[in-house]
C-alpha cells in the first residue's frame, strides 16, 4: 500500500498536470521521462527520485519547492481530516458506552 505522501505526490502531480492541460504523453516529453513512469507517480506506486521531481515541475513551469511545498500542504490537511475522524469515532463510542 502507497504511503501518505507517495499518495499526497501522485495527487499534486495529476492537480498540476491537469492545470496545464496536459496529458501524461505531453508531461512525460517535457519532463524527458517515461509517460508509463508518470502514470505510476500518479497512482502512487513509484517513488521519484530528486532528479525527476525537478524535471517534472520545469515540465510544469513551477519550482520543485513549489511542488513539493503543496504535497506537504495535502498531507497536512489529511493528517488533520484523520484526526478529526478519530475524534469524531471516540466520541461517539464515549456516547454508545453513556446510553448503554
């Protein structure tokens, strides 16, 4: 199973592609990578290395920091969501355990 943020990655990556209108054929010329290697990005299967992360966001116009910046904003608000979730499961346990 894909770890947070090779999941956070894989939804950045497809976010921004489809901002430029591109398809994975189009990312993977600019980015002089292989387009079945961007599919597996954005499923969250691989990991890129250093190297390909700049080449993909040069491919997207951005700065690596840039992309890197909004993966760690996506895992952030889902670590938040988690713990909103957990919160919300024991307090209704605390609920069911009150009525019982």
């Amino acid at each position: 199973m894909p770890h947070l943020v090779d999941l956070c990655f894989a939804q950045s990556l497809k976010h921004f592609r489809k901002l430029k209108a591109f398809s994975q054929t189009e990312l993977s010329k600019r980015a002089n990578v292989n387009r079945t290697f961007i599919s597996m990005l954005e499923r969250g299967t691989r990991k890129p290395s250093l190297q390909v992360v700049i080449f993909i966001a040069e491919a997207l116009d951005m700065k690596a920091s840039e992309l890197v910046l909004h993966v760690e904003q996506m895992i952030s608000l889902r670590e938040k969501a988690d713990l909103e979730t957990a919160k919300t499961a024991v307090l209704q346990e605390k609920a069911s355990e009150t009525h019982r």
